[in-house]
C-alpha cells in the first residue's frame, strides 16, 4: 500500500518543482526571446521589454537574410562539415576507445598516457597553420574535419563506457569464435546506443558552432561556413549595409533595424542545435553518466 505524503512532503516537493520550473524558464528563455525577436517587426521591437510572443509579426529580416546567394553556400558547407565531420570524429573515437578499453592490450596505459597528454599540451595555431600548409589543405573542406577529427575527453567518456559493458559478453563470442571486428560491432555498439547518441550530439554541436577553423584556414568564398558568414553580416556596418550589399539590393534594409538583423542571425544559427538536442537529449543524461563513473 502506498503510504501516504505528509504535508512537509508536499510542501517540499512543491518548492522542488518550483525552482526547477524557473531554472528552465531561465536557461531557456534567452533562445526564445531571440527567436520571438526575429519574427518581430522591427520598430515594434525596439520598444523592448520580454518577448513571449513575437510584437508585430513579420518576416522581414528572414527575407532580407535569405536573399542572399551567399548564405545558402555557406548553409550548406555547415552542414556537410558538420555532418561529414562528426560521422569521422565518432568512428576513429570508437576506434581508439574499443582497444583502450581492453585490460590485456599490451601497453594500454602508455597510449592512454599519450593521448591524454594532448589534452593538457597543443601545438598552438601557428604550427597547426603550417602543418595543414605543408599537407596542402588549406582552403579546402578537410580543413575543417582533420585537424580536429578526434577530442580525447569524448573518446574517454566512450572508453569508459566500453569498460562498463560486461566482459562476460565478449568472453562467450569469444569462445564462440568471434573476432574483434565482429564483438565491437555486434556487441559493444548496439549496447552503446547511449554513449554514441552523446558523441554525435557533442561532437555536431561543436562542429557546428566552431568557426575559427573558418577563418584560420580557408579563404575560398565557395567553402564559407555560415557562423562565418553570420559573423560579418554582425560586424559590416550598420548591419543592414552588409546584407544589402550581399543581395545587390538596398532597397528594404531601410526598415529593418540592426538588433532585428543581428538576432535574425543568431535564430539561424540556434535553430538547427536545438532540434538535433531535443531529438537526442533522452540519451544525453545516461550516455554522460554511464561514462563518467568507471575510470
């Protein structure tokens, strides 16, 4: 029988509630209120005050931002950088972590050694600029995924995960006649659909926010990245000039004020976070903890 709240319970289960209803409210309402800002009218919108609903809707800054050639280029280049960039980053983490999840794979600790030392040590941008030189890869689209195809404390979260997985299982497919090739991709990953859900979550948000590899390493316009392409529009003067001049077409910048632009910009750039969050966030919380607690 279920035994009954006293009222303490109650009270404290209310207030639990509570502050949890306003810290959502208050890490999510900065995304809302942009996005509620660039459906506003502009001179509406300069009123200022809380936005739950857009003042004024219009579209006029999503017009005048997607009239641009340009910003469909460099859509596009994120989202192959992203995609490409994080199907590469996920499998040589899975191939990196699966042997160093091992305990008799013969010197295991020396190359966890290695490894972690590149958390601490870089070799700065200087020498990466001249490395991805000498490889001939600058201005081109694998600048954007090589250099950073792998982050240790990502491999390690999946290494630890790896641990956690019983090794009774791949003993018996073992016996059985199993390689290695066939537990990893049999056994290890349909078990890890948690931890791998975490690893495209963390690796395609950082690959898709990142920019500086954008503007240290490629200056062809037809590779542009869109958080590159955003970032100038937010720096040309006035904002508007710079979108106008980008579309040949000055003619509506007029009624379109910089804050509209400017939050326009970055609604562009959350939106597509936001959806793949929303779509994996059921695994974040396990994936992490899962492979944060055996070392």
């Amino acid at each position: 029988m279920r035994k009954k709240k006293t009222p303490g319970q109650i009270v404290s289960e209310l207030l639990k509630l509570i502050i949890a209803l306003l810290l959502t409210i208050v890490c999510l309402y900065p995304f809302w209120h942009v996005i509620m800002y660039s459906f506003s009218d502009s001179k509406e919108a300069m009123s200022g005050g809380l936005f739950v609903l857009p003042k004024g809707f219009s579209l006029e800054s999503w017009k005048m931002l997607l009239k641009t050639k340009q910003v469909f280029i460099a859509f596009g280049n994120s989202i192959a950088k992203t995609v490409v960039g994080t199907l590469i980053s996920v499998v040589i983490s899975i191939l990196t972590a699966y042997p160093l999840s091992l305990p008799y794979v013969k010197g295991r600790k020396f190359l966890q050694g290695m490894i972690f030392f590149t958390m601490l040590f870089s070799g700065g941008t200087i020498p990466t600029y001249i490395l991805l030189k000498d490889l001939h890869m600058l201005d081109t689209f694998w600048a954007y995924v090589i250099p950073s195809a792998m982050n240790v404390y990502n491999m390690f979260i999946l290494r630890n995960f790896f641990q956690a997985i019983p090794d009774s299982l791949s003993e018996s497919a073992m016996l059985d006649g199993a390689n290695h090739v066939q537990i990893l991709t049999r056994i290890v990953l349909p078990l890890s659909k948690a931890a791998l859900a975490t690893q495209v979550m963390f690796y395609g948000v950082n690959r898709w926010n990142s920019y500086m590899d954008g503007v240290l390493y490629v200056n062809d316009s037809k590779l542009q990245l869109l958080q590159v392409y955003l970032r100038q529009i937010i720096n040309s003067i006035g904002g508007k000039q710079g979108i106008g001049a980008s579309a040949g077409d000055l003619s509506g910048a007029s009624a379109i004020t910089e804050e509209s632009i400017k939050m326009t910009v970055i609604a562009m750039s959350v939106i597509p976070v936001l959806i793949v969050y929303l779509s994996l966030q059921k695994y974040f919380v396990k994936g992490t903890m899962v492979g944060s607690v055996k070392g």
